[in-house]
C-alpha cells in the first residue's frame, strides 16, 4: 500500500467552509472603479437624449407672453427637423445669430456646464432664443393696422393678447427666419435687434411646457 506523502491544502468546500468574502476595501476599490465607466455611460446617454431626442429650456423674460412666462421650463425636440425645415406658426428654439467668445471650462467642468445646460439647469454660455416663426424663406412680412400679414394674408394669432405695432414690409431671405415673440410691445426680434435667424441656428420646436406643475401644457 502506497501512502502520499505530499501535504495539500485542505478542501474549503469539502470541510464545509465558505470562501472568504472580499474584504471592505477591496469592495471599495471596485465600486471606484466602476465608477468611470458609470459616469461615461452617462454622458453618452445624454449626448444622444441632447443631440437627437429632447431637451429643457428656461425661460428668462417675458417675450413670450402669454405662451410662454419667465421661469417656465419647456421641453423642445429637433426631430421635427430632420426632414424638414421650420414652418409658420413654430415656435422655435435657437442660438444666438452673433455668440461671443466661448469660456474655456476645461473637459471635466465643460462636460458638466454641457450636461446641467441640455437639462436646462444652467444658463449657456451664449443666451438661448424662443420666438414664433412668422416668415420662411421667400415670404413677405410686414404689420398694418394692429395684424401681421405674410404674402398678403392676415394671420390668425389667437395666443397674442395685444395688437401689433406696425413695421415695413420685409422679405425673408433664403435659409433664414424671420421671428417675432408673442409678446409684441416686449421683443427683441426679427423687427429689431435680432435681425433674420439662420435656420442652421434653429435647435428645435418647443412642444411643452413641462414646469411649474401648475403650467405645464403644449405649447
């Protein structure tokens, strides 16, 4: 009979121990590392809801009146774009036609003011627009007698509560809007310091007013 005389460890299971669980730190270690690849899914979740889907806006002033009112958050999708460019009636979101130097933030704050500003916590660097389209490219514009008349026609503007002052006939120009804000007496827009907005400035349609609970509807 033959004996081993080699000595091996004992079996954990077959003793009926459990395998030590990690300890603390270890755990730690691993959460922290984890936490990277956390914070990388979910900047691309938002470049994606951001870039493609729908952000939020806040609403500073009252040119809005009475769609839209300071402090309301509204939510606003450029998809209605993708096939087609903005229409009468829109109301539209869009950059500054002449931005200004951009602040350098560095990666991490930048992607944070990025994040916080497509959730519309924090203001952009270069002020954000709202307003009506009231002409397309091609369209005469022009305001007599209290209404707006493009090509002609008098518009039908149930959401103003004023009449609108009058201004020259204008015709929009190719890839540009002409805007006006609801709030005519209070607007700075295509009549004055605005001038015609690039279409390739438009962000999106606003669709619906999404804060204070008290306000929220479409717009």
């Amino acid at each position: 009979m033959s004996l081993d005389t080699e000595r091996r460890p004992p079996d954990a299971r077959a003793s009926g121990r459990d395998e030590p669980a990690p300890s603390v730190a270890r755990r730690v270690l691993r959460t922290v590392g984890e936490v990277p690849v956390l914070v990388a899914i979910a900047l691309l979740v938002a470049l994606v809801i951001k870039s493609f889907l729908v952000q939020a806006f806040y609403i500073p002033s009252s040119s809005m009146e009475p769609t839209l009112r300071a402090g309301d958050r509204v939510l606003v999708s450029s998809i209605p774009y993708w096939f087609g460019e903005p229409e009468l009636g829109d109301v539209v979101v869009f950059e500054d036609p002449t931005p200004g130097p951009a602040e350098d933030r560095g990666l991490v704050q930048g992607a944070m003011h990025w994040l916080l500003q497509g959730l519309g916590l924090e203001a952009p660097d270069d002020e954000d627009f709202i307003k009506r389209v009231i002409g397309v490219p091609g369209d005469v514009v022009t305001a007599r007698k209290g209404a707006v008349y493009v090509n002609g026609v008098r518009l039908d503007e149930p959401y103003l509560e004023e009449r609108t002052a009058p201004f020259e006939r204008t015709v929009v120009p190719d890839d540009t809007l002409f805007v006006l804000g609801d709030n005519r007496s209070a607007s700075d827009d295509s009549r004055f310091g605005l001038g015609f907005v690039p279409i390739d400035n438009v962000i999106g349609e606003a669709f619906m007013i999404a804060w204070p609970p008290s306000r929220m509807n479409s717009v």
